[in-house]
C-alpha cells in the first residue's frame, strides 16, 4: 500500500500509535492472549461500518444497516516461519492490539471450548486477508505463561495496548456526526472485515 491519496481531516490510519494485528493470506502465525484478568479478555462493542467503524447509538445508524459487534484484544505474537513454528534463535516476538469481527469471536469460542485461551496459544491461519477471514487451531501451551518474569514483562508491556484497545475500537460520533456521515453523500463502502460475513450470516439463518 503505498498509493497517493487524498483526504481531509478525518483520516483515522495516520495517528501513530500501535499498529494492529493482520493475518496475511497464506501464512499461519502463532499468538498468545495477554490477559490479567480472564474475565476481560476481550473488549466488544456494537458498531456500523462507514468509512469508519462507529459506535452504534441505536438510531439512524441502524436505517440501512444492523449493528455488529467488534471486538478487540491484546495479543503476543510470536516471531514464527510461515507455519506458525516458532523461531527460537533468536525468539522474537510483538504486543498487539487484534480488533475482529463476530465472525472471529466465534471461532476463538468454539477453541476455546476445547482448549482453554487462557492457557493455550492459538495458530491464525488467513484464508483471507482482505477480509481477515481466520482460521484458529489450538496450541499445546502457552509459550508467553511458560517462564515466570517473560510472563511479568509481556504483562507490563500489554497494559498501554490494552487501554488502546479499548479506545480505539470505534469511533464515538454524536448522533448529528452520524447524520453527517450517513448523508455525506459518499457510501461509505463495504466494512472490510465484514461484507463477506454478511453473506454467511444471511445463509445461516435460511
Ligand atoms: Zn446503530
């Protein structure tokens, strides 16, 4: 990505700050979910797609489109070869922030209900990558829980991610913001992570 664009003031890319999580289509990674509390591993929240993602305030943002949820987390991912094999000489790895559609959450559920999150690594297979469409396989363990004070520094490190997470989710328009975005003529385009889960779901609830 490295086109000329144009834009006004409104573009969410350029704030510095972390960059996200993404699966690349043909590769597996190897991550591990940084948490210090299990009961909030995740932090969720009912959004619409345009342009940008934004809190849905339950009004004339839900006209054309149903809300969805999007949910984000801190994640340790592992420096590993395209398999997800880690690389162990050296071993490297990154804090991320991981922000994800339903479609996702769902499948860390069903991993999870096999091989707890808290205690095992999962390998992210992209299918693909313009619609983060993942597939997740449990891990044996967890590789960043194995040693105590790598665990204490992937903790302290997760911490300012964590509260990224929470704030960078969605945007959090007013409702005359909303109205703005709605009628400013442009259509806002397909949600990127989920034009291709729409479909699925359609065919779910046949
Ligand atoms: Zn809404």
């Amino acid at each position: 990505m490295s086109e000329i664009m144009t834009f006004g003031t409104d573009n969410e890319d350029i704030k510095g700050g972390y960059k996200k999580y993404q699966g690349k289509k043909g590769e597996t990674h190897r991550a591990g979910f940084v948490y210090s509390d299990p009961k909030s591993m995740f932090a969720g929240a009912k959004v619409h797609y345009n342009q940008r993602y934004f809190l849905c305030k339950k009004t004339i943002c839900c006209d054309k489109q149903a809300p969805r949820w999007r949910v984000g987390t801190v994640i340790v991912l592992y420096s590993t070869d395209k398999l997800g094999n880690p690389k162990m000489d050296p071993f490297s790895y990154e804090i991320l922030p991981w922000m994800f559609s339903e479609q996702s959450y769902n499948k860390l559920r069903v991993a999870d209900s096999e091989f707890p999150l808290i205690s095992h690594d999962v390998k992210i297979t992209c299918t693909n990558q313009e619609y983060q469409n993942l597939d997740i396989n449990s891990c044996k363990e967890s590789i960043w829980q194995m040693k105590e004070d790598f665990k204490k520094k992937v903790l302290e490190e997760a911490k300012p991610v964590w509260e990224h997470v929470k704030k960078n989710l969605a945007s959090d328009l007013s409702v005359e913001e909303i109205k703005d975005l709605i009628s400013g003529g442009t259509e806002g385009g397909a949600d990127p992570s989920a034009t291709n889960v729409n479909l699925e779901d359609v065919l779910k609830n046949v």
